[in-house]
C-alpha cells in the first residue's frame, strides 16, 4: 500500500528535523509507540503496540534512516514482528520545505506491506488503519512542535 500527505508544522526547518531525529519526541507521536531508542545516528529499535480491527500486537522491530539530506529530507524504514498476529515493514519518504511565514510544510510518501494473520484482514481494512497511523503521527508531531514554539 502506498499513500503520501504533507502537514504544515509551525516551526522552523531545522527544529523539525531534530524532532524527526530525536527519539524522545518521536516516541510521543508514533501512535502505540512504547519504546524507542537510538541505536546510532541513523538506527533504532522500536516496541510498538497497535490495534488493527480485532487484532491487536506487539511489534518488535527496528528502525533505520537512510538517504540523509539535512534538514531537508531521508528515509525511515522499519520491519516489526508481531507474534502470530503477523509482521509490517515499510518505509516513508519525507522531505521539508520552508513556508515563507517561518513554517515548514512537511511532506510525506510511505509505503507499507503486512503478512501473518493482519494481512487476512483485507486491504480495505489494513489501507484505512494505515492511513489513519502515518496521518496520526504526523499530525503528532506538528502538534507537538507548535507546542513547543508556543511556549519558547
């Protein structure tokens, strides 16, 4: 499944690209996300909880980001293993632009694949979760930077 979006954030580029690095403030706006740590610059791992209709798992897994262009854009890839309810991987493509008010327009291309028990649930069903997760978590983290300018 592919999908893309763009958020607009309310702060400069370069503070959104050390959130979209800084695994405290990405931990917050991955939805399920209960643990996150740096492994490397460009590695993680990640525990992530996650409801997909009546399926609900854990997944394990690790995170890596690739194709570097600070404060301009990567890649972040990952595959997580949920048990016998199945495993995702896939990856977003995302790149910032400055807004000519001092805001960054943060766009997004992911891609998404799912196997195991999740994968019978029917893509209808799997699109529409994931869909609802990487617009959830960008929406996150806009929040989270708009709260953070606020309030400097």
């Amino acid at each position: 499944m592919d999908m893309s979006g763009q958020e607009r954030v309310e702060a400069p580029i370069e503070a959104v690209w050390r959130a979209l690095n800084d695994p405290e403030i990405l931990k917050r706006c991955i939805p399920g996300c209960e643990k996150l740590e740096k492994q490397s610059d460009t590695q993680m791992t990640a525990t992530v909880v996650l409801r997909v209709g009546p399926i609900k798992a854990t997944f394990e897994g690790a995170v890596e980001l690739s194709n570097l262009n600070p404060p301009r854009s990567y890649t972040i890839s990952g595959e997580g293993k949920g048990g016998i309810a199945g495993f995702a991987k896939g990856g977003a493509d995302v790149h910032l632009t400055e807004d000519d008010a001092g805001a960054t327009l943060l766009g997004y291309t992911v891609k998404a694949d799912v196997g195991g028990k999740i994968a019978q649930l029917g893509s209808r069903l799997i699109d529409s979760t994931a869909r609802k997760l990487a617009q959830q978590f960008f929406s996150n983290l806009a929040n989270q930077l708009s709260h953070q300018t606020a309030s400097a």
